[in-house]
C-alpha cells in the first residue's frame, strides 16, 4: 500500500538511501500493523527495531537492506480503549519527525513506548483525565529527544475544554483527521488485529511476535530477492 508523503517518517529504510531512490526496481515493503497498548506487538516491535533493524543498517545493509523497506501501520484496537490516545501520540511525534527530517525519531518514540506500554493500559488509565494521559505521553517524547519538544507534543493532542467559538462539543485535536486516514488504511486491507504483517501488499499470517532475529532474516533473504 502506498504511504502518503505526510507521514514519511513511518517508514523506515535501510542501505544507500540515494541509490534505492534511483533505482528502476523497487523496494521490498514490510507493514507492521501495531497496537501500542499489546503486549504481542511491543514482542514483535522489539525484536524488529532491536535484532532486525541493526543487521539491515549494519553488515547486512548493502545487500539485504538494501532491497528491503519497512513501514508502521498504527492499529488502533477499541477494545483497549486507550490505544486510541496513544497512537494519537504516535502520529504527533511522526510529525514532529517529519518536520526534523529525522525519521527516526518517530522509531525511537515507538520503542520508549512500548516499553512503558503498561503506563497506558486500563487500570492505569481508567482514572485519569484525557488530557493528563496526553501530557504523560508528551512527557515521554521529551525523554526519548531533545528534538521532540514536549509543549508543542502536547499542543498537538490536547482536547479543549469548552466548546468551540460555532458551538461544536466534538472537535478532536490537531492529529484527528491523521487518526482517521490510518485507521482507514487498515480497513482498506481487512486488517483486524495485531501484530499482523502485510509482505508487498499480502497479508503473512505466518511471521509471528515469537519470531526471533534469525527467522526474520531468514524469512527475508528467502523472499527479499
């Protein structure tokens, strides 16, 4: 599936950057559709951005990285009603990001919050307001980079509290309309659950969150040619 420009730093990509570019044959793509708040999906993430990522920009980065491109995809899953509020978070640090040219950024956020995905599960939400979750969240960005300005974070998710000059009580934030496009991107596709993996556009229901470093690779030099 095709990735708009305006959320460039969901992808992620590896090698000479320049001569993919150039290049008449087009890279391989790996989605990653992910939920922030599922314990399955911070497995996979982290044996992804941890194992597989430094072996595609390292030794292995001029052939296998080279050929290969990965790209996240938020899977908002209501039945955790928080993932909703933490991928909103996701999709300001993208832009924030994308502003800075340094996709990374958005990689580096993702990990920190997997890690402290049990911060946003229900118990330790379930009292807290909207907001309060959003400034946590913000916070958490400021951690990963001094790039990443907690404020202006912040300034992106947060929810006014009284209704807005025509009346209106439902007005979002400033990444809603994001939110909608990428949860759109999964319908599109049938996506319903996560972690789920779609190879050059097909669903793989055989990549798993088990799935060790060496699998991965092995998957990839199998099917990457």
């Amino acid at each position: 599936m095709a990735l708009a420009p305006k959320f460039a730093a969901h992808r992620l990509v590896f090698g000479d950057v320049s001569a993919a570019a150039a290049s008449a044959a087009p890279l391989h793509t790996i989605e990653i559709f992910l939920d922030y708040v599922c314990p399955f999906s911070a497995k996979f993430f982290n044996t992804v951005y941890t194992g597989v990522v430094p072996a595609l920009r390292g030794p292995r980065a001029a052939d296998l990285g080279s050929r290969v491109q990965f790209i996240f995809r938020h899977q908002v899953q209501p039945w955790h009603p928080s993932s909703t509020l933490v991928h909103e978070a996701g999709l300001a640090v993208q832009r924030a990001a994308a502003a800075a040219g340094n996709p990374v950024l958005f990689w580096d956020f993702s990990a920190a919050l997997f890690k402290d995905q049990k911060a946003y599960m229900d118990v330790n939400v379930v009292n807290e307001g909207r907001n309060a979750t959003y400034r946590r969240l913000a916070t958490l960005a400021g951690s990963v980079s001094s790039q990443l300005d907690p404020a202006a974070i912040y300034k992106e998710l947060e929810v006014a509290t009284a209704p807005s000059a025509d009346g209106s009580v439902n007005i979002g934030n400033a990444v809603t309309n994001d939110l909608k496009l990428v949860i759109k991107a999964g319908r599109l596709v049938g996506v319903h659950v996560s972690p789920t993996v779609l190879f050059d556009g097909l669903v793989n229901n055989d990549i798993s969150s088990s799935w060790t470093t060496e699998q991965w690779l092995e998957y990839l030099e199998k099917n990457a040619v």
